[in-house]
C-alpha cells in the first residue's frame, strides 16, 4: 500500500507540472493571437 503511494506522487506531479506548462502554452497562443487581430484588423493590442 505504501509503495503505491510512493509511485503514484511523482505521476502527480507529472500531472500538475504538465497542467501549468499548457496553461502557459495557452497563454502564449492567447497573446498571439491577439497581435496576429491587431494586425489583420487593426485593433488594439490587450492591455499586458
């Protein structure tokens, strides 16, 4: 039961890790995209 636990916390971290670094990634894709509708249709940027 122990050991379970023990393989089981690295996983979870694994998780978490992955869930903040797409979390980043979306973020990113989000500014982008804003610039790419600045460009295209002359909109204002969002405030950072």
């Amino acid at each position: 039961m122990h050991r379970s636990l023990m393989s089981g916390a690295p996983r979870d971290g694994a998780v978490v890790a992955d869930t903040w670094s797409a979390c980043l990634h979306l973020r990113l894709l989000t500014d982008v995209g804003d610039a790419w509708r600045a460009l295209l249709f002359g909109a204002p940027p969002a405030a950072v």
